[in-house]
C-alpha cells in the first residue's frame, strides 16, 4: 500500500499538461491586463503633471502680476505695505507678501471687537447694569451700554427709591497708547461705565437758526470767541468749559462734536436729565460675585453694530468692548479681556505671530497684527454668521459707509470691508467678490504712509480690478 505522503500531487499527475491551453490563455490575458493597467497610469500622470504645469503657469503668471501692482507699487514702496489674499472656500492662501509683518491696523481693530462680541454672546441680551436692592435704597454699576437705552428697561427695583450709582476710578477714560490731546477733535471719546449723550457735547442750528446744544444743561458752559483759523469749538482739558468760534459766521449746515470731560458732577446731570431722578455718586468697585448682586439686560440690536462698523464710529466699539468684559467676567478689566481672547479664545485658528491688541476702537497705536491675522479674523466671523450676513455688516463700495465715495465704477458693489486710518496709516480688509462671483478675502496694511490716502485708494483699486478680472 502506498504511504499517504506518497500521494500523487498534481503537478506530478500532469494536471497542467493536459490543460496548457487554458494555461497560456490565462497567463497572457493576465500579462494584458497589467499592461492596460500600467498604460492608464502613465496616463493619469502624464494629464496630472499638465495640469500642474498649466496652474502653476498661471499662478506665476498671476504672482508676476500681482508683484508688479503691490511689491513693486511706487506708492506702496515710499511705506511699508502688507498684503494677503485667501480663498475661505479652497481654504487656501492666493497671494502673500508681509503676511506675518506686524503693522498698525488703525480701526480695522473694530473687526476684533465685532468677532469677540459674537463668540461672547449667544444672543442679543446685553449686560445693562448690575444692581444690588437694599429695600430702600438700590446701587447701581454701568457695564458700558448708554444711559440713553437704559432709560428703555424696566426697571421696577429702582422705583421710589434711593439711586447710589458707582463710577469706579479703576477705568481708564483713555485706552492704552491714545494721543492724549486729541480731545478737541470729534472721534476720541472717554470710556466710562455709564455714558450718556454719546460722552460728547453737540452744537447745531435748530429750525429757528439759534444754537442748539445737547446736552442743553451745558449750554452756559460755552462761551463765544474769535479765531483767525483752526477748529470753531474748543475745550479746555480739565474741564466742561469750551470756546465756540461764531466771528465767522454760523452756515446753516452747522454742526459740531466734542467730547466731554466726565466727572461725578456730569454723570449726575445726564443721569437726572436723562432719568428725570436724583441720584448720589459713589466710586466703588463691582462686587464680583457678591450675593444679591443682579444684572439687567437690554436687547441689543444689530443696527447698532452695522452703524459702529460703517461709519467706524470710535465711541461705540469702546463701549461694546466694555460690555464684552461685563458678559465674560463681572468687570471692566480691558486688558484681562483682550488677553483672554488673544491667549485662550483664538488660540486654536490665530496665526502664530503674536497679535498685541490694546483697545475697542483702534485709535491706539499699540496694536499690532499681521495681514494674516485679519484675514483669519474675517474669516472666523463668515463662519459664525455668515457670508452673507457679513456682507451686511461692511462698508460697500460706492453705496455706503466709509467707502461710498471709494471705487465707484458704475457697477453693483464687489467690495465689502472695514477702513483704517491714523496718521500716516492706512488699512482695508474685507471681502472681494469677483465677475465669477467667487468671494475672497483680503487685507491691505500700511504703514508709514507718504502719500494721501486717495493716492493709497487708487493704487489698491488697480489690485482689486485686476482680481475681479482674474478671478
């Protein structure tokens, strides 16, 4: 009997043998189709390496370009300019140049403030006032929102009873890096917990042609004067006592802002005015965290924020940046703030290079941030409300804000973005729609500026036109 290890394998029983023509057929048809295989691959290479070739052809065109119009701009080369292109939907970066220079972004700041606002608040309750009820007597503490929308709250806890209302000396009335005497001019107002009026005085012409003045208990407070030139309204440092120019003459179009000096008297008189309430003044802190300690809220409304980012009005960003720091910590403490946002909030997408952001409004020339950082800023804010909605909330060109009088070509608006200046600064960062209707976002920084910002508005319209074309 043979061994079961001795069992004929079927090599040895000449099973392919008998089959040699099913074998060949297999092996070449197998051979053909590695082949076929191989062939479509060289194919798929072959195509994928034209296509690079043909991207990267036009992206060094576009770079060459683009080059030409921003680095070797001789406007732009007088300063220092910062440049940065980004696809939100590609999430890709078009165009680089001083992306991660840090430059001063004058009242493109306000975008910061805008974003922190809305990853602050779930919804449009505002903190209003912080109030403790003794019974017969109520304190009250301001969280930066104007006594004017105050007034609007119920608030039956405070009816026929004693008003304490605290103004603590902690807060500065200026933000770090402020020019000192920019006072006499309409775009630098003090910061407080309770402001009212807009913290400035007002004069104009009412229907009758007299002076009007708001608020009106001030009027004793300006006294005429004659000047050869220079601004019709000044006021004295210290104080609420101002000079008013009337020996050229008063036009009917009249109108004049200038920022008010505030001091526990002031905050008492636009309290009675406003509230028609006697009320005493105190200076102690918020008692964080304290038991009995209450918040009034106030319904926010988005008007408010469009008008802060189209007309860029100072006043505004620096009280909402105050009632940020109301929402997120039981105080007023800016700085705290701003290191929270910078260090913790937006540590995850923020680009690495350190921003330095010291104020609301960007009238400090403290801040410091990159190109990069303000694309990244609005691109976060598209992705909390939108594109659309961000549209909404910036100056289009040629219809509104600071930029109706910019770009205007006679076609439907296709920039959208927030201006920027101080003195030999000049800033834009926004959104481009393009003729295919892709929207990008830009930032333009510059600094050290030589020429007027006209000439600046010029040279970057050049830019935008060509990558409207382009893209």
């Amino acid at each position: 009997m043979r061994r079961l290890s001795e069992k004929p394998f079927p090599f040895e029983s000449g099973f392919f043998n008998s089959s040699t023509s099913l074998f060949d057929a297999f092996q070449t048809g197998f051979y053909a189709y590695i082949a076929a295989a191989m062939i479509r691959t060289m194919l798929n290479l072959i195509l994928l390496l034209v296509q690079f070739l043909t991207v990267s052809a036009l992206h060094a065109q576009a770079d060459e370009v683009l080059d030409r119009l921003v680095i070797q701009n001789p406007i732009f080369e007088q300063g220092y300019t910062g440049f940065c292109l980004y696809d939100p939907l590609a999430e890709e970066y078009l165009y680089e140049y001083r992306t991660d220079h840090r430059f001063t972004p004058a009242s493109n700041i306000k975008l910061l403030t805008f974003l922190l606002y809305q990853e602050l608040f779930e919804t449009d309750q505002v903190p209003a006032l912080w109030f403790k009820d003794y019974g017969n007597r109520v304190e009250l503490w301001g969280t930066g929102l104007p006594l004017e929308l105050v007034a609007q709250i119920p608030f039956p806890e405070a009816e026929g009873k004693e008003i304490l209302i605290h103004h603590p000396h902690k807060l500065d009335r200026y933000g770090s890096g402020w020019s000192y005497d920019d006072y006499n001019y309409g775009y630098v107002y003090e910061r407080t917990s309770l402001p009212a009026f807009q913290n400035r005085l007002r004069i104009s012409l009412d229907a009758t042609g007299q002076l009007a003045y708001q608020p009106a208990f001030l009027k004793d407070s300006v006294i005429a004067c004659h000047r050869e030139e220079g601004p019709r309204l000044l006021r004295e440092e210290a104080e609420n006592r101002f000079k008013l120019d009337t020996s050229r003459g008063i036009p009917v179009d009249f109108e004049r802002e200038i920022s008010l000096r505030l001091d526990t008297h002031i905050l008492r008189a636009m309290w009675e005015d406003i509230m028609d309430q006697r009320i005493t003044v105190g200076n102690l802190e918020v008692p964080r965290q304290s038991p009995g300690l209450n918040m009034l809220r106030y319904p926010f409304p988005d008007s408010l924020w469009r008008h802060c980012l189209q007309e860029s009005d100072n006043f505004w960003a620096e009280q909402l940046l105050l009632m940020c720091a109301a929402e997120q910590q039981e105080d007023l403490d800016v700085d705290a703030l701003l290191a929270y946002a910078v260090d913790t909030l937006w540590a995850s997408w923020s680009d690495p290079v350190q921003m330095e952001w010291v104020d609301g409004s960007g009238l400090s020339r403290y801040n410091q941030l990159s190109p990069r950082h303000m694309v990244q800023v609005l691109n976060r804010i598209q992705a909390l409300v939108g594109m659309d909605e961000l549209k909404s909330f910036l100056p289009a060109n040629g219809i509104s804000g600071t930029l109706e009088s910019r770009f205007v070509n006679g076609r439907p608006p296709y920039i959208w973005a927030k201006t920027g200046s101080l003195r030999h600064v000049l800033a834009l960062s926004g959104l481009i729609q393009t003729r295919s209707g892709r929207m990008l976002i830009f930032s333009f920084l510059h600094n050290h500026t030589q020429a007027r910002s006209r000439i600046y508005y010029r040279e970057m319209e050049k830019v935008f036109e060509y990558l409207y074309h382009r893209y």
